[in-house]
C-alpha cells in the first residue's frame, strides 16, 4: 500500500511594482529560500526586490508579463508538507 503525501498550494506575490525577470520557469524543482524572480526599477534598472521560494516545491504557474503591479500574484508553487 503506497503512503499518502500531503501538498499544499503556496502563492507567491509581488511585494512592489517593477520590470519582473523571472529566474525560475513552470516545472522547475525550487528549494526553500531560493531566488524565483527580481523585480527591477523601471527606469534605473537596478534590482528593487528578489524574491524567494517560501518552501520547497515545484513550480506550477509563472507570472509572464514583463511588467509586474504590486500584489500581484508572481509564483504559485506545489510544495510538501513534511510530516
């Protein structure tokens, strides 16, 4: 009889507005901690924010749009509750 592993859905959402470069693409395996995206100044260029997987997981959906609003759902990951 095989063992149930339990998952959840965690959502990842943009903590400001900006120029989105995403580093990690759908179907990636991510570890907790590590960078996903970069939000970049619009006009400078300069990273503003970074932001991180928030548990180990994989990828399931990928915001694509260049452009990214505050609040805005970015990363949306399936990840393992250890138990």
């Amino acid at each position: 009889m095989k063992a149930l592993v339990a998952v959840e859905l965690r959502s990842v959402n943009s903590p400001c507005s900006g120029i989105f470069r995403r580093l990690k693409n759908p179907g990636d395996e991510i570890g907790y901690g590590e960078p996903v995206a970069e939000i970049l100044h619009p006009l400078e260029g300069y990273v503003m924010e970074e932001l991180h997987a928030p548990c180990d997981g994989i990828l399931f959906f990928a915001h694509s749009a260049p452009l990214i609003n505050e609040h805005t759902l970015a990363f949306r990951i399936i990840g393992r509750l250890h138990g």
